[in-house]
C-alpha cells in the first residue's frame, strides 16, 4: 500500500528504482529538489517494501489529471518526471492518505518555482550546473564555494596563456606571484643568446607587468566573483539589485551576482531618465545604457521594455552626436520591431533613412524603400527624411537646407552629421556655377547658415579666408561682402572629397 | 527492376552526367515508382543489390557512397509520394535533401566520384534550394518562422567549397562547376535579399581564380548567369562602368532566343546606360521586351520632353515596380538629363543672337510647366511656381555636372552660355 505502482511489480525493483532516483534529481538542475511539504528528498533510500496491488486516493487520480490537462508537450517529460518524484514521495512518507491532493501545487508550479530557487542558490553556491548534488539548503558550506574558477579571467588577462581544461585543481587555486614569475622567466631565456643586455630589465618589468595583471584582475573579479559554466539554453536571472552599474565589457560569462533582474532595470530607466533631465552628463549616462543593454542582453529579455531602452539611448545618443552608439541601438531595434515589438517605430524608421544618407549606403537604401508601406509614405517625419534623400540625389541644396532647418523630431541632430559635408558639395555648385562672385548673404541663406558669421567661418575654416572680399557702392559706403566663387572651386573639390571619404561604418546593419 | 536503377546504371556506364543527374531530381518521373517499390527495412539491401556488380564501382568507397545517395533520395521520394499532394511537409522533405546533400559531398570526398560527375552536384544544391524555398513558404503560411533557405545556402556553401578547392589536374577537375554553383549562390543570396553576402563571393572567388582556366573555357550558360549577376551587384553598388561591362558582356552571349533572361539583363543594362551615356533606349529595343516597354517606355517619354512635371508623376507612377526591381534610385538619377532637355528647348526658343544670355526668369517658367501640357513653354494657370533660387540651383548643378557650359551672374539674373556647345552631346 506504501509503495507507487511503477515500483510494484518486475524482480530487480530495487536497482530500478535506484536509477529511477539518480535520474530524477539530476534533470531538475535544482541544486537540491524542494520538497513540497519541507520535507527531505529520500533520493538514497531503497524502495520500502513493495505490495503488490496500490491503491491511489481519487484526489491524487484528480491531481494527475489536472497536471496533464494543460501540460504544454515539449514539457511533458519533465513534468512527468515531477510527478512521479512527488507521488513517489508521498508513498515514502507516507502521506499519500492524508495530503490534500486538491490544494497540491501542480508539477509545473513547482518545476518553475525550483528553477528560479536553482537560480538564487548560486548566490552562495559556486557549483556549475552540471554538478548539482542532492544537498540541501542548510549546507552551503560546500568544499567547492569561494573558489572561483579563474581559466576564464586568465584567458583574457594573459595572452599566450592556452585553455586548461577546466576543473583541474589547479584552475582552482589563485595562481601565486611566483608562478607569474616562471612563466615569465622562461621567454627572457630564450631570447638570453640574442639580447643579452635586456635580460634583467626585462625580467623586471615583466614582474611588474604580471603584478599590475594581478591587481587589474582583482579590481575586476570581486573575490566572490564565481564565473559560471555557460547554459545557453536557459538565460540567467540577475540578483543584483543596485540600480547604477558602471559597464564593463564581459571578458567570461555574465555574473548573476553583477546582473539586474528586469523589474531593477525598470527602476533603473526611470532614474537615469531623470538623470538625464537634471544633469545632462552624457559619458555618464551613455555608460548606464551600456550597462542597462548589456543586463538586457546577457538575460536574454525581449519586450516592449527593452524597446523603449533602446530608443531612448538612440535619442539621447542622437542629441549628442554619438553616431556609434546611436547605430547600434538602431540595429537592435531594427530587429525588435520585427520580431513585433511595440515601440515608435516610424520615428526611427524615419532616423534610419537620414543614417543611411548619411553612410551613403545605397544598397541598404533601395531595400528599405522596397519595405516602405503607403502608410509609412504618409507619416509626416518619414516624408521629411524621403525627401530629404531625394533632393540630395537631384543635387538641390537649396530644399535640402530647407529641409535640414524645418527637421522635425531628433532628424535634425542626424542631419547635422552630413550638413557640413553637404555644404562643401553645393559649394562645389555654387563656386562652378556663378560667376565672378557672389554676395555671402546669399551663401548664408542658401546653405543654411544661422548667420553671416557661421557663413565666414565655415569659408575661413576651408582655407577660402583670402577669397571674401569687402565691395563698396558708388560713394564708397560697404555695401556687402563678396566671395570669389572661381578661385574657391578647387579648394572645396579637395574639401568635398576629403568629407565623403570618411563615412562612420560602426556596426553597420 | 524500377526505371529508375536502369537509368542509374545506363548513365554510370555511358558516363551520362546529365542523365545521371537528372534522376536525383524531385520531377524525376520514375520517383512514384521507385518509392513504392520498397520499404524503409529493405532499401539499403534493394539499393546494394540492384547496382551491384557495376563496374565502375568497383572501389568500395564509391559504391558505398552511391548507394548511400540511392538510400537518401528515396527517403525523399517517400516523403513526396506518400503525403498526398497538398499535405507534403517540406520541412520533413528538405531535412532528406540535406542529408542527400551531404552524403553527396561525401561522395566527391571520400568516394572519389569523378568530375564527370558533377551535374549530380548542380542537381542536388538545385534542388535543396527549391524544397527549402518551398518549405520556407508552407512554414509563412502556417504562420511559422522558417529559415530553411539561409540553412539551404550555407549547405550549397560546401559544394562552392568542393569546386574550388578540388587539386586534381584541371581537365578532371571540380572547378568547372564553381560558376555553376557560384550562380545558385547568387540566386539564393538575391532571394534572401542579402547582396552583402553576394560581394562575399565576389571577394573570395578572385583568390581561387589564378588556377583556373579562363572564363570563355566554361559553359556560356554559366558565365552569362554569372556575368549577369556581377552585373547586378556592381549596378547595386552603383558601380555603374562596371555594371555596363558586365551586363554587356551577358547580353551579347545570351542564348538569342531566351527572351526571359535578355528582359532580365536589360532591366538593369537600360537604366545603366541611361546614366552613364545618357542614351535612351530605342523604341525598336523596347517593341521587341513587352514588358521592358510597360516599365521603361513612361520615363524615357518624359526625358525626351523634358518635362519635369511629368517625370516625376511617371516616376511615381512606376515607384512600386521600380523599387522592387531595385532601379529606382538610378532612374531617379536620370531627372539630370530630363532637365538638361528642357534647359536645352529653352535656349533653343530663344533667337539666335540672343542665345548666351538668357534670364533665369525663363527657366523658371519652363521648370513649372504642368504635367500634361508637352508643349514647352506654355503658360497655364496650374503651373507649379518654383522659386528662382531653387531654379539657380538645379542651373547651378547642371553646370556643375557639365551638362551645360556657362555661368549664372546672380546680380543680372542671366545664365552666361558659352558660345560653343552650351549642351555637351547634343546637336546644340
């Protein structure tokens, strides 16, 4: 009556049963299997004296059915495995009678529940994954925890250093200042017949250089840093719960302890929103986003949420003519949005058109207008960017600068990264096309220019300084400033030339 | 015995590439049969059994190598015979075809299959790509992300792989099928619409080409498809010189009477050559491509008047063909020499003497003459008003790109023409 029907019946229960249990606690992954009512997992426990006919309380039968009712088939085996360890259970403590199996959370409950304490048990275990032991929770003094596999680290930190495999013991130790030094050693050696003189000073510096690797190290690997074998398939949860983070490039996998969960980095936009507004600091901020996106990342979240970080770095970058950062939040979003994610896409759809005037990226061109919907045609910010495109194909500066003075939303700031080499090409124009010269009121005015200053700057800038000259009228009052187009034409082929050279290709999507 | 093992054995003995080839293709008419004549137990023993004692398979690697290849395209036709018609899951299919694929990379590897042999490589990187196209369809239509043909084009990579690096003496080698495969990649890259990955080729194949015989050596299927792809991929680049000689090339060696690939070529040869020479194509050209005649015939119409209201509307008209056809931008480009034409009828209104000085006025007028009129110069009430600094500007511009010789003298308000050839090319 005690024991589960699968384990009823065939001669060599027991050895079945044993692997049955080694099995079960394995694929859980759970670092140790919780147990409903708190009670122990007998995972070691032979099978109790077997009857041959079982009976199951109705409850427990409602309880299997409910669990396979809606039980999604791609989690069937491990749910089943589940159940089968909880109704296994329950004959061993022989509660099978007594436990109200109505009130039982159902096995996936419990699954996704064990999952997420699996995650937080890494705090204070430094187990890989795939060494998960039955303990449980009240042993954390494991021999393994705080000793922090450094292969990884190493890799980075010293080249020339080859991948050990890992979990030899001696991975596990901090490597000590003398094992630095015979590293070291033995290049000096060798290169002893050639370079007899430097063999000392070298050494030296190289002993300095293995100590400063060292303190680099642990100024980046806090001594509770436990880099973790790599799960691909499940993405980590954070538990760190600061709300600012610096970024700092990942050199191993990511560290639960340094990573926020989603509902810190809710909090964490909104404070650096307010940041934004009252203090401005863009390397500050920039840095934040970084580190915003790389928590986004490494945790593998996809939502409306990540969206919105990504446009607001893009904005924010975009006012400071970050054009790098910008472009690599645009191809972030480029794919969220069409993986179906909600955000303003047609704003930056609209951004997209200027980034690619301005990388001059023809191909990339002809494929989004092949993807442009009628609807898309009509929205006011991607009408202005269109437009903007094909004046600048039909060589009218004078819309363009129209269009760069009437940009509407952050267009502006994007086109500010091609106007200057925009003006040098209709210079170019202008200094073929009128002659002699040509008043600097009306270059002011046609090239978009906020003054006749900006204007005279912009020629002295490109060395064209000589070519303004002061024309007076008929009584010799200076009536206006000219410029001499003619002689200026070769001055500003070299500058149009020099500026459509070098077109920022960062990320390109 | 089934058809199918007959022609197997007919073709390895006459040494048939082609009809080789052609069995291991999905339309291959004895498929039905050869699936229903056996089982999934006794393939392999039927397969061993009816090609045996051929002779030249004698090597065991190479028998074992055909056999496996018999095994995988009768899992297919399995597939294909069994599930009636609509109900075929392509998906299932296009797993067999890779398989077949790669037991066939085996073949060439290990089996020593001889380079004869290679319309059985086109064949089956062929027909990976068409069951992955196909496949990738029933997925999009039941509302499943599919990316069957990305997979299909890194399989197809492999045999790009085993052309190129085949170091047998060229008159046995692999490498005469590079263009064939190189073409399928294109093929495949255009239909994922990544070019990027299509320059890729064109980046990697210059290495390899130092051992290979000359381009004229190969089959002129291959190299006009070939050709006509490096075509694209320059015009894409807007490389347009090199875009013409490619494209010229294609079309002087296309077969005469495959009207479908010429249209092709000069789809992206016409708007080309409108650029670079600024020639328009002939109405001979066009009479003879219907469907060149509906795309190109507006916009070309609209250049030869002149008349920029209605180039643009023409462009507009044909922006959804134009953009997906990809020559949009290019033809946008070609507003140049409709604007030269109407600059040009506007000088030669003017009387003789008074033709190098000409007020900007004039242009302005005929830059706003309305879409329907086609009488230059005339003046309606509809006429768009464009302001006279954008009417300096385009003047400006065209000066600039030498389509017109002379200056604008902004205090006078007159374009200055030169006295001799004020419109380069043309009769003026």
């Amino acid at each position: 009556m005690s024991a589960p029907p699968w384990r009823s019946g065939g001669t060599n229960g027991n050895n079945r049963n044993g692997a049955f249990h080694s099995v079960n606690s394995r694929k859980t992954l759970s670092g140790r299997p919780i147990h409903h009512d708190g009670t122990q997992t007998l995972t070691q426990n032979p099978a109790p004296e077997q009857t041959p006919k079982t009976q199951f309380p109705d409850k427990l039968k409602d309880y299997v059915a409910r669990t396979f009712e809606d039980c999604p088939p791609d989690e069937k085996a491990a749910v089943e495995l589940e159940l089968k360890r909880i109704i296994t259970d329950a004959f061993n403590e022989k509660v099978v009678w007594s436990l109200e199996w109505d009130k039982m959370p159902l096995p996936q409950t419990i699954l996704a529940r064990k999952k997420v304490t699996a995650k937080e048990e890494q705090t204070t275990k430094t187990l890989s994954m795939n060494r998960v032991s039955n303990e449980t929770k009240a042993s954390p003094a494991s021999p393994f925890i705080r000793k922090p596999n450094y292969s990884n680290v190493m890799d980075v930190d010293y080249p020339g250093r080859k991948r050990k495999s890992a979990g030899s013991s001696e991975e596990l130790t901090p490597p000590t200042p003398d094992r630095f030094e015979e590293r070291f050693d033995k290049r000096p050696r060798q290169g002893d017949k050639f370079l007899p003189t430097s063999g000392k000073l070298s050494q030296r510096e190289k002993d300095k250089r293995a100590k400063r690797f060292e303190d680099e190290r642990r100024e980046y690997l806090p001594d509770s840093a436990t880099p973790e074998v790599p799960d691909n398939k499940k993405p980590l949860i954070g538990r760190c719960m600061d709300l600012e983070k610096r970024y700092f490039r990942l050199t191993s996998a990511p560290n639960p302890d340094h990573v926020r969960p989603l509902h810190v980095l809710e909090k964490t936009l909104e404070m650096l929103k307010r940041k934004w507004r009252s203090e401005a600091n863009y390397s500050y901020i920039c840095d934040q986003f970084k580190s915003l996106r790389q928590d986004l990342t490494v945790q593998h979240i996809k939502n409306d949420f990540v969206v919105t970080v990504y446009e607001i770095h893009a904005r924010i970058a975009l006012e400071k003519g970050d054009l790098g950062e910008y472009n690599q939040c645009q191809t972030q979003l480029h794919s969220l949005y069409r993986e179906g994610f909600k955000g303003h896409e047609e704003e930056f759809k609209a951004y997209r058109i200027l980034y690619l005037i301005h990388t001059c990226n023809r191909a990339d061109m002809n494929e989004l207008l092949a993807n442009l919907t009628p609807a898309d045609k009509e929205v006011k910010a991607i009408k202005h960017a269109l437009e903007v495109r094909s004046v600048l194909a039909a060589g009218n500066f004078h819309r363009f600068f129209r269009l760069y003075l009437e940009a509407p939303a952050m267009g502006g700031y994007l086109m500010d990264s091609f106007v200057a080499r925009e003006r040098k090409a209709a210079m170019c124009m202008i200094c073929k096309g009128y002659r002699p010269d040509i008043d600097i009121r009306f270059l002011t005015e046609e090239l978009g220019f906020e003054s006749d200053t900006d204007c005279v700057n912009f020629l002295c800038e490109n060395e064209a300084a000589d070519l303004i000259e002061q024309k007076s009228g008929d009584k010799g009052v200076p009536n206006s400033i000219r410029f001499q187009t003619a002689k200026a034409l070769p001055l500003f082929e070299r500058a149009k030339k020099a500026a459509f050279s070098k077109v920022d290709i960062k990320g390109q999507l | 015995m089934t058809t199918l093992y007959k022609t197997f054995r007919r073709a390895l003995t006459t040494k048939d590439g082609a009809l080789l080839g052609s069995i291991f293709s999905p339309e291959n008419p004895d498929r039905g049969t050869f699936a229903f004549s056996t089982n999934h137990e006794r393939i392999r023993g039927d397969v061993e059994y009816e090609i045996s004692g051929l002779t030249p398979l004698r090597d065991e690697n190479t028998r074992a190598a055909w056999i496996d290849t018999l095994v995988c395209y009768w899992k297919i036709a399995y597939i294909l015979e069994r599930d009636d018609g609509a109900d075929v899951s392509w998906a299932k299919a296009y797993e067999g075809q890779k398989d077949l694929l790669l037991v066939m990379v085996r073949g060439y590897t290990k089996g020593n299959w001889p380079h004869w042999t290679l319309p059985v490589m086109y064949q089956i990187c062929l027909s990976l790509r068409t069951v992955a196209i196909l496949s990738d369809d029933q997925a999009r239509r039941l509302g499943k992300a599919s990316e069957h043909l990305e997979d299909a084009a890194r399989y197809i990579n492999k045999a790009f792989t085993l052309c190129i690096s085949d170091r047998a003496p060229i008159e046995e080698s692999r490498k005469w099928g590079t263009y064939y495969i190189v073409n399928l990649m294109f093929k495949t890259y255009f239909k994922l619409n990544s070019v990027g990955l299509a320059k890729n080729i064109l980046r990697v194949l210059p290495a390899s080409l130092a051992d290979m015989p000359p381009l004229e050596a190969f089959p002129k299927s291959h190299i006009v498809t070939f050709k006509y792809y490096c075509g694209v991929v320059s015009f894409l680049e807007e490389d347009y010189g090199n875009a013409q000689a490619h494209l010229t090339y294609a079309l002087n060696h296309c077969k005469a009477d495959s009207i479908r690939n010429k249209e092709l070529i000069l789809t992206y040869l016409i708007p080309t050559t409108m650029l670079t020479k600024h020639k328009l194509p002939t109405l001979e050209l066009l009479s003879r491509f219907p469907r060149l005649a509906t795309l190109f015939n507006p916009v070309c119409k609209t250049i030869k008047s002149g008349n920029l209201q209605a180039f643009d509307a023409a462009l507009r008209h044909g922006e959804e063909e134009f953009v997906k056809r990809r020559i949009y931008l290019t033809l946008e480009r070609t507003k140049d020499i409709a604007m030269r034409n109407l600059f040009r009828k506007v000088v030669l209104y003017q009387n003789e003497e008074s033709r190098t000085k000409i007020p900007v006025r004039q242009f302005q007028i005929a830059m706003g003459l309305e879409a329907d009129g086609d009488t230059v110069m005339r003046s309606t009430p509809e006429r768009v008003e464009v302001e006279i600094e954008e009417v300096e500007c385009l003047l400006a511009n065209m000066i600039y790109k030498g389509l017109m010789k002379g200056y604008i003298s902004r205090e006078r308000q007159t374009v200055v023409l030169s006295g001799k050839e004020p419109f380069p090319g043309t009769v003026v």
